[in-house]
C-alpha cells in the first residue's frame, strides 16, 4: 500500500472488475502463474449471476438463470471445479457439427490469446483467415431476414450460442463457490461492495482504476467483465477514447431484456394424466409471436403474451425445496427495461407477474392456487444488482453481425481492447455467448502473455 497526493493506493500485477465466472476464472489462472492480482466486485458476495438465494423460508434458487452456457471440459478440469463442489459439466446432448464449430472457436481465440498481436487499430476490416463457423453467422443473417428481422436475434442464438451446462446441486451459488475457491487458493484477493469508478491512462496505457471509497490500485492490466458499453463509456471520460472506437461502441446493440420469476410452491404442480411427467425435469417453451414481443419490447410495451420458458428446478435439485414443496421459475423474454409510461411502479410489475401465471397455468393447470411466495425480477433489478447496461443479461444482441469475430466489432474480436493495458471479458466478447468461463481464461492467458509470463502451463 502507498499513499500519493493523499490517495491510498495498492499496487497489484492485474486488476480484475467483476467477480462473476468469468473474473474468478480469469483470478485462478493468473494467480496460479504467480500474478498479483486483486478482484474488485460492486456486490456483497462474488459469484455474479452465479448465486443461489433463498426467496422464501425453504425455497431457493439462482435469481438470474437457471444454468448458464456449459464450461468447456478442459477449463472445467484445470480449475478442479468438481472438487471445490460445482457438479456443473457440459451437457449430455449428442453432438453435432455446430458442437464442432464452437470447440474450434474457442480454440481459436485461446490461440490467439498466446500471441502478441502487432497490428494498428481499425486499419483492417475483420480478421484474416475467417473465424471457423462464420459461414454459420451469414446462414443466419440469410435465413432469418436480414439484420432488420425482429427473429435475427433468436435465429443466430439457435445456431451460435453455447448450449446450457446443466443444473448444480444447490443451483448456481455452487459454481460460484467453487470459482471462488478455486481464485482465492491461487492467491486472488477478492473485495466485495467496492465499485470502480473509473479507468486512469497515463501516456495511453491503461495504470490503475479509481473506486468509489477515494483509493487507488494501480495494475499493469486491468480485466473488465462488465459489458462493452459500461466499460468503455462509464469508465472513462467522453473525450478520453478515440472517437473511432466511441462511434463503433454506439453502434453495438443490446439484447432484448429479461425477467425471472421465482415462485415457491406448497405442492409440486401437476400435469394432465397423458402428459409424460419427464417433463417435468426439463425446460417448457411456452410458445407465443416472438415478432409480436419483439415490437411490444421496442415500444416499451409489456408484452401481453412473452416468449417464456417453465422450469421446476426442484425436480432436479430437490434441496431447494422443503418436502412436499416445490420451486418453478419463470424466465420470460423481450420485457422492456424502460417502459414508455415511466419506471417499473409496483402496479406494472403486478400486470407483468399476472400475465406469466396465465402462461403457467395454461401449462400447470391450478398451479396459481399453489404459490405460498413470488419474487418477480425485471430488468431494472438485474441492471442495478448485476451492474449491467439495461439489465442485459446476454451483454449484447446474439444476432449475426455481433457473432464470432464481429464480437464485440471486427477490429476488436479477442479480448484485447484498442487500449493498451485494457482486456475484455465477459458476455461482451467473442467467447461471451458461447462457453462459461472461456473468456475469462482467454483473458488471462493474454495478459500472461502481454506481460511476457510463461503461459505454457495449465488451462
């Protein structure tokens, strides 16, 4: 620790900001390469969207997802996450060729990770040679319309996003527990309810980052996990970045927003006598116009029927429910966070949970007569819990143009940053959508080698 122009400052090697999967995996691999590094999170507990809460006296679950994109094998056993507790690997679907393209991709970007690149910023189009699965991205593009199309999103999301890695026991707080082991056991010193308020350069290159309580910690590489826009435009004055990059940061499309809830159950819901009760372990599409949500979403409208998705999570991991008790969640998609009347009111929020229990009990009949509790999480609630730009848990449109290495843009489809110091993890980048854990790793395995480490050992 030091003290400059009355500033405590605290020197690390690396600075992280965010200790969600991607900035404790990024920790653990550093710190086990004899880096220093600190992990800042705005939040009282690490983890992320990687927590499992208790919403009523017995019930619980992970508040933002269910399960996220499976962590890729190799990663998964490097880091020892089944020992530390996280019974999370990647699913059990066959295989098939897109499989194939996402594994490439992620080695790709591993690849490249290693290599100092010597090239100037926004001089070149897109890389060279094409990203493996970028003839996936303009399939996507034909096939759905167009950029313009209100279904180019769920098109390339079907084709490109990673599949889900499955349910740990105690949902996802076990994986979070687990990464967090698996940093602090590397020598991570993680400090939570600090928030970073800004990035400082000095001569360009990226030197410390300021938080909120008035210090100072000074990295030679800072990890930012928040998304694109957040960490750019937040975190540095308006005339501080190149305008090219600001102008290419506008252009970068958010994601249709989210909204979960969580209901406790006395009695697990039941199914019509013909329906096969394996269901029951399994997500439940409910189908309704994505189009039509899509326009209600634009408009700031609350969709009167969204795209949701049922899952009676207890059925898997019966610990998050007492006996004879049950949990359902309810994720339902295209929910505006800002509405076109003003702020979420109490009354909205009640018009929303009202329109999912219809959808519920078109698929559990009598399941509304069963609910002892509710928690209802809009998007509003995710932006201020997760710190992330209009509650988009996605960290930008899955649509073709935002894909592979258009991710976040051509010039910038790694995890360096047109600022020197500066890397990108997280849902922003390329690997965001497609592996857990990937670009924090891709992350780490840059610096390490940006900072002249050996990265010939380990993930």
């Amino acid at each position: 620790m030091a003290w400059s122009s009355g500033v405590r400052v605290l020197r690390y090697d690396a600075c992280i900001i965010g200790a969600g999967a991607e900035g404790l995996a990024c920790a653990a691999v550093l710190g086990r390469r004899g880096v220093r590094v600190a992990v800042i999170e705005r939040a009282a507990a690490p983890g992320g969207r990687c927590v499992t809460k208790s919403f009523a006296p017995g019930f619980s679950a992970s508040p933002y997802a269910d399960e996220l994109a499976a962590i890729p094998p190799a990663i998964f056993r490097d880091l020892d996450l089944a020992r530390r507790g996280a019974v999370l690997m990647p699913g059990s679907e066959p295989r098939g060729a897109i499989d194939d393209v996402r594994e490439a991709v992620i080695a790709r970007v591993l690849a490249d990770a290693a290599v100092t690149p010597s090239r100037a910023w926004f001089r070149r189009a897109r890389p060279a040679p094409p990203w493996p699965g970028e003839e996936l991205a303009t399939r996507a593009s034909i096939v759905c319309g167009g950029e313009g199309s209100a279904d180019s999103d769920r098109g390339a999301l079907a084709l490109l996003a990673g599949p889900p890695g499955g349910l740990p026991r105690g949902g996802l707080g076990a994986l979070g527990a687990a990464l967090r082991s698996a940093a602090e056991a590397a020598g991570a010193e993680i400090s939570c309810g600090l928030e970073v308020t800004d990035i400082r350069r000095r001569r360009g290159r990226v030197v410390a980052v300021g938080l909120a309580d008035g210090s100072e910690i000074a990295a030679n590489a800072v990890i930012s996990t928040l998304d694109l826009k957040r960490t750019f435009l937040a975190l540095f004055a308006w005339n501080e970045l190149p305008k090219t990059l600001v102008e290419r940061i506008a252009t970068f499309r958010a994601a249709p927003s989210i909204a979960r809830l969580l209901l406790a159950l006395d009695t697990p819901p039941e199914l019509p006598k013909t329906a096969d009760r394996a269901i029951l372990r399994r997500p439940i599409v409910v189908a309704a116009s994505h189009t039509d949500a899509l326009r209600a979403w634009a408009a700031g409208l609350i969709p009167e029927r969204p795209p949701a998705v049922l899952r009676l999570v207890s059925a898997v991991d019966p610990f998050l429910a007492p006996d004879g008790g049950a949990v359902l969640t309810v994720t339902l998609h295209a929910i505006p966070h800002t509405l076109f009347d003003g702020p979420w009111t109490n009354d909205k929020r009640a018009r929303l949970q009202t329109r999912a229990l219809v959808l519920v009990d078109e698929v559990f009949p009598g399941t509304s007569a069963k609910i002892k509790a509710a928690e209802l999480i809009v998007p509003p609630d995710i932006e201020s819990q997760l710190g992330l730009t209009e509650g988009d848990l996605a960290g930008g449109a899955l649509s073709p143009s935002q894909m592979l290495s258009f991710r976040p843009f051509p010039e910038m489809s790694g995890t360096r940053t047109p600022v020197a110091g500066l890397y990108l993890a997280g849902g922003s980048s390329a690997l965001g959508p497609l592996a857990t854990c990937a670009s924090g790793v891709a992350a780490a395995i840059a610096v390490l080698t940006d900072l002249g480490a050996d990265t010939g050992r380990g993930a």
